[in-house]
C-alpha cells in the first residue's frame, strides 16, 4: 500500500537547545534492561560497571511505577505515584542511577501513558476501584474513556472466569483476612472482591447486583459487550484518559519528578499510537520536562509513513531502521520465490488479501464491542462505511482533525461501503474531534493486532519478515532505498532510536539473521509435510532460526511455547479462547528431530548477515539500542522467551580487552559491538551526517557502504552467499572520500591494523571469509 510521504523539518522546540540553556541529551547509545521481580534495582546495580565498560551511555529501563504483583514486564501499572516496591522501590531506582552517575551513564524510563491495569485484586488499582465504587460521580471517573450509557449505567468488568452465580455472591470487607482490614463492605463474587456501593448491603442478590456501578461478568463478554477503552484486545488493561490536564498530571508526577531530580535523563513512550491526541499529549509532556529530557516514541511506521513533523521529539523507538537493516540484507528474488513456494504448499493467498482478512476478522470479532462504539457515534447510515475504512486504512491510524487521510484508504473503503458513506465519515472525521480521536485509537488497535499477531503468523514465506514495523508483502530494501532513508533520518531526525531487538520482537535479531540467508537459497527449506503444511513451515523455519542455542530439552520446550503462541495467534485451526486441544497436541510434533544448522556457504552468510547487521544498525544515523544480552549473540523468540533473565558476557568482554582473539561469531559481535559503542561514546562527532558510498564493478550490489562526518566509513557485506556463489569480490572497488583512512580492528582478523587506504579501495583488500565488514577512520593529516 502506497501512501504519500509526510515532509517537513522535526519541531524546532525539541531540537534546538533551550534559549540560555544547556543543549539537550543525546544518548550516545542504549542499553535495554528487563527488570521484574527476579532481576531488580539492585541486580542492575552490579551490572552498572560492566554496561559502562561497553561503550553504553545510558541505561533504557523498562517500566518502574508500580505493577501488578509479580508482572514480568511492568505494563499493567496500578499506581503512578510509587516506584514499584518488587524492584526495590524508589530509593533502590535512586540508588542504581547514582551508581550509573559514578560510571558516566544515565537513565532512559518506559513510561506507560496509555492505560493500566484492571487487576486482581481491583483494590489495588484505586482510582478504577473508586470509580467502580461511586459510579460516574466520582472524582476519578475522568480518568477512564467509559461508556456509561452503553453498559445500561454500569461499567463492565469481564474478570470471572465461569459465568456469574447470584448465589456465590458474599458481603464482608476489604481485605479481611490478610491483616489490612479497612473497614468497608466489599461484594465477593467468583473469589473476586469488589466495592460495595453505599446503601445496597441489605439487597437481595439480583437487586444488590442491579444496584453497583459495574457488572461483574464472565471474561468472554469483553468481546461485545465491553464499554471501557481498553489496550488492544486487552481486557485487563483499560485505557487512561491522559488528554485531561488533570489526569496527565496526577499520573506523570512520579516520572517527572525523577527527571527534574536527574535520576532521569529521557523517556521511552510506549505505544504513542493509543492516546487520543499523541501532539497534544508529547508537546504537554514536552512543556513539563524541558529541554535537557531526550524523548522517543513507540511509533510504527509504515514503509511510506514518515513521524508528523511537528511532534516535539527525538524521534522513534526504532522499528522503521529495524526494516530497513533487515530489509538491505534480504534477496529480493529468493523472498518472491519463498512466497510462491509457501503459497503453492499451503494453499494460502498472497500478503494483501491475508492482510485484509485478518483486519476484517479482528475489527468484527476481537473488536466488535470497539466497532459498535464507533458505529454508534456515527449513526447507521455510516456504520458499514466505518468498518470498511477502517479495514482500508493503511497505516496505524490517522490523527484528529488531520484532513490528510490516506486516498488509497478511501478509493478502497468507498468500493466496498459506497462513495458517500465513505465521503461522509470523512467528513465526521474532520469536524467531530471526539469521534475522530475513538477512530483512531481503534484503527491503531486493529492494525497492531490484525497485522502483528495474527497476518504476521499466517503469512509466513520467511519468518525474518514477519517483525514488528516489517513488510511481509515486501520485505527486501534495496541499497538506494536504505541510503534515502539513512540520509533523510540524519537531515530530519538525527536523535532518533534504532532498534534490532527488543522485548517486543518476535524473534531477535540474530534469529532473524540466520532466517534471512534463506532468501539467498529458497530451494534450501524443505517442503513442508503432515496434515498442517502452514504449520510445517513456519515450524522449520523457526528451528532453523534457533538452530542449537540451549540444551536440546531446553530448546525443544522453547520452541513448542512459540509454536503454541504461533497457531493461536495464527487463529486458522485454534486461537485463545476457542482453543481446540486436540489440534495443539499435534503442534510439537511438527519440530525437526534434529535442529537445523545452516553449513557451508550458507554458514558464512548467517555470520555475514549477524556482523552486517550489527555494524549498519551501530554505524547508521540514530541512537542505537542494545537488547539485554544482545551485545553477543543471542537468539530469542517471541514473549516470554526472549524476556528470560539475560547472560552478561562480561568474562569474554574483558578476556577481548586483554588481547585475545575473538572465538566464534557470538565473541565477533561483541568486539565489534563494544568497538562501535566505545567510539560512539568517545568521539560522538564522528557519528554526524551521512553520505552513501557506493561500489564500482561487477560485485557492486554486494556491497552497503557509507560515510559518517567525513571522518568515518562503515562497510558491511550484502547478500554473501550469492557474492559467493557469482565469484566473489573480483575487481569490484570502493571510492573513499578524500584522505587516508586506516581500518579499525574489529574482529582480530581481516585488514591488517597498519595498512591505509587512499583513493579507490579493492574490497578483496577489506572485506572476505576473515571480515564481511569493516569500518575505516580518517587519519589526522601530517603536521608540516
């Protein structure tokens, strides 16, 4: 889907230093650390020192407010005020940034604008359990987007797990039993506690039910029958209000206060897309933090899209360089013949229509109370053009009051609702800001969960490009492509994030790395056998991606869980909650008995893709962030497995300081990770600007090259084992810019540390089996 650029120059708030005062933090790299009940304040404490001797400024943490008790990943925040006590609280945050202040490095929070969590128990969540309490007359009923008059004047709350019995209903009190007695009647329904309206204790159970300002409900309701904003399909999450001055306050005192304090120094802001007015909301944020505060978003972006130019930040979290770096290093024709292979095996249609299909099915089931919302709004005479649109729309969403809506979304939906109804949505969408913020936080859902988890696990002809931010439809880049991209990044948005892998990733980088060298060889993957072909794909190629990290039991039982989570996302033969057990039975049997390694040349193209991808993501325009354990190899697969406790190589790492030779490609990318990070660090200078370098001769496509501030040369090695496979470098050279420049040691191996370059460089000379990448330095000009 094509869709016209957005142009224009980032806000010049943002990217100016304030008037008199210091210019702004730039990280010069990233370090993402996943912290949870098993790996707190005080685990990232020790690791501080290590983490500074890698080259990282400053430390990316994942949420820190408070969380439901025991949450892994600290998304489901109950409390804005407090430091979640699991992780050691707020004086064990403050601790570990002073211990990162005492080793040169900072603070980067994850801060969760967009909802929290509707826990167990509810009490723990006070402002929803007020609102539960005293209905919308309560102080804290701002805080939530609840449709009050669609749930017949009661909220919804879809958390038992059988349906309701008006006979196991109790009255007693909050917490009793556990020692914090409070005094106030609660109603006990399901082993759930819930608060009891003032003045119904003496009701009979149907009355006393009828009589609270929620309904308790058996959780299949949320489908239809929900009337809360929640995130995604995410019952347990309900979306927060943060466009109220008031609630944007209260619930961003806490991350406030630690950045004007210093324990802070950026913000990470999950999914952006949820709030009703993201420019609103980030120029607010922008307002309260200043100047000095680097701050990204967690933005998609489709391969078209470009970030609104007048949003008041560094940039992106990075997913649209994670395509782009993956995309450089994928062959287009083995991708198009892996498609045609994969679809004549399986019977399943090409990306678009899957695509289109998923949006319908999750828009009209997973969705449907999200849908009636809208359709609702809009009245029946638009309903059905509603649907269609947003189904057509292409990108994640649009934004309030933007007249810019995306034509193709509008030819699309117009064929299939009519010209009018379409004509007079738009017209909705441009003169009511209520209906177009619901609009586009339901499109943004829609498009996350249609294309994300369950498109995404469909179509599966190669799962490298099948990842957050990617194209399916189109998965390779070519050279020309990622130098536009780099260079309009380093003109627009030079402080933006870069990412390969992170907690969201559904497979890590190195996986991916080693899936992509299948592009180079399609006939390699086998063809898939058993009643499931679909499934007997992705299950080899997922295999092959993780091929023999880990004990073989281990492995296997890491491969079945993504397995498991592949089919039910898929939702072709089961899905979460329609699961068919008889079917998931058969899902582990689909695995290889053995793990699949690639060999030979295909071998030497995995390490190829690893390094290369390694070094443009360190070299390229932005701030690049490293995923805990990622500096060596690491090879994860969807939540949890890649959100598992992370191994810190600090053995290797000062073994690599000391002068030995790296052993293996895991030691190779860490010399090359902490030599890219050192520099970064050291000499931010150098990583400025952009100018693509591009090879002459007959290897030339083989070859991404290019210059940062004229003073350093990044070289990576493309698409290896077809280079190989035509005869290898031959006389293909590379123009350098003016001067000499001599090769930075990054592997032990390969160009040797005396020589210098001039003029045209012969890419035998620098990059072979011993490097398939290599960076140069500019050396100082003699002294006369």
């Amino acid at each position: 889907m094509s869709l016209p650029p957005r142009t224009g120059r980032p806000s010049p708030e943002f990217n100016r230093p304030e008037p008199d005062g210091p210019p702004a933090v730039t990280p010069a790299s990233t370090y993402r650390l996943q912290l949870r009940p098993e790996f707190t304040f005080g685990h990232a404490r020790a690791v501080v020192p290590y983490l500074a001797s890698l080259g990282v400024s400053h430390l990316h943490l994942s949420p820190v407010l408070e969380a439901v008790p025991g949450s892994s990943h600290g998304y489901d925040v109950t409390d804005h005020t407090r430091v979640r006590v699991e992780l050691g609280g707020e004086d064990g945050l403050r601790a570990l940034a002073a211990e990162a202040r005492a080793h040169g490095l900072a603070l980067v929070l994850d801060i969760v604008p967009n909802h929290m969590a509707l826990p167990a128990p509810l009490r723990l969540n006070r402002p929803l359990w007020e609102v539960a309490r005293e209905g919308p007359g309560s102080p804290y009923a701002r805080w939530f987007d609840i449709d009050w008059e669609a749930g017949g004047g009661q909220l919804l709350l879809p958390v038992l797990a059988e349906p309701l019995d008006p006979g196991s209903i109790e009255i007693g009190e909050v917490g009793a039993g556990t020692g914090r007695r409070e005094g106030r009647a609660v109603l006990r329904v399901g082993g759930l506690e819930f608060p009891l309206r003032e003045g119904t204790a003496g009701l009979e159970p149907a009355e006393l039910l009828a009589a609270q300002w929620y309904r308790p409900a058996h959780w299949r309701e949320a489908r239809t029958g929900l009337n809360y904003r929640r995130f995604f399909t995410i019952s347990e999450l309900i979306g927060v209000r943060v466009e109220d001055p008031e609630v944007f306050a209260i619930t961003h005192a806490k991350v406030l206060e630690l950045v004007r304090d210093g324990v802070a120094e950026g913000l990470r802001i999950d999914h952006v897309d949820g709030l009703a007015d993201p420019e609103g909301y980030l120029r607010r944020l922008r307002d309260a933090v200043g100047g000095r505060c680097w701050v990204v978003v967690e933005k998609i972006l489709a391969r078209e899209e470009r970030l609104a130019p007048g949003w008041p930040v560094a940039g992106t979290t990075g997913y649209d360089a994670l395509y782009r770096v993956d995309g450089v290093l994928t062959d287009p024709a083995g991708a198009a013949r892996l498609d045609t292979r994969f679809r004549e095996a399986t019977g399943q249609p090409r990306w678009e229509r899957t695509a289109a299909a998923g949006a319908r099915e999750v828009l009209t089931g997973d969705l449907a109370a999200e849908l009636a919302a809208l359709e609702r709004l809009a009245g029946k005479e638009l309903a059905s053009a509603v649907r269609e649109l947003l189904i057509a729309y292409p990108v994640y969403r649009p934004y309030p009051c933007d007249p810019d809506l995306a034509p193709e979304a509008l030819e699309r939906a117009a064929a299939e609702a009519g010209a009018a109804p379409v004509a007079g949505v738009r017209e909705l969408l441009l003169r009511d800001p209520a209906f177009a913020a619901r609009f586009a936080q339901t499109s943004a859902a829609l498009r996350a969960k249609s294309l994300e988890d369950r498109a995404f696990y469909r179509h599966a002809p190669l799962l490298s490009a099948t990842e957050v931010g990617g194209d399916p439809g189109a998965p390779a880049v070519t050279v020309a492509e990622f130098h536009a991209y780099c260079a309009e990044q380093a003109r627009l948005w030079p402080r933006s994030g870069t990412v390969l892998t992170t907690h969201d990733t559904k497979r890590s980088a190195d996986v991916r790395a080693r899936i992509s060298v299948l592009s180079q060889d399609p006939e390699s993957v086998p063809a898939p056998t058993g009643a499931d072909p679909q499934l007997a794909w992705v299950a080899w190629q997922t295999a092959f991606g993780l091929g023999s990290d880990g004990s073989a039991p281990v492995r296997r039982d890491r491969l079945a869980e993504a397995l498991l989570k592949a089919v039910r996302e898929a939702a072709l033969h089961t899905t979460w909650t329609e699961q068919d057990p008889a079917y998931e039975a058969t899902v582990p049997g689909y695995l290889p008995a053995a793990a699949p390694e690639p060999s030979g040349p295909l071998a030497a193209a995995a390490r190829a893709n690893l390094l290369g991808a390694a070094l443009l993501h360190l070299a390229m325009p932005g701030v690049p962030e490293v995923y805990q354990g990622a500096e060596t190899e690491y090879r994860a697969l969807v939540d949890p497995d890649n959100r598992r406790p992370a191994a810190f190589p600090r053995e290797a790492l000062a073994r690599l300081d000391a002068g030995a030779a790296p052993s293996g490609t895991a030691e190779e990318k860490l010399a090359l990770t902490a030599a890219l990070l050192r520099l970064r660090r050291s000499r931010p200078g150098l990583f400025t600007g952009y100018a693509p370098l591009l090879a002459r001769g007959p290897a030339a496509e083989h070859c991404v090259a290019f210059a940062r501030s004229a003073g350093l040369v990044a070289v990576a090695t493309r698409l290896s084992h077809r280079l190989a496979g035509s005869g290898g470098w031959r006389d293909t050279a590379l123009p350098l810019p003016p001067g000499r420049w001599r090769p930075l040691p990054l592997l032990g191996a390969g160009a040797a540390a005396e020589a210098s370059y001039a003029g045209e460089l012969p890419l035998t000379e620098l990059l072979g089996d011993a490097s398939p990448v290599a960076v140069l330095l500019r050396e100082a000009p003699a002294r006369a």
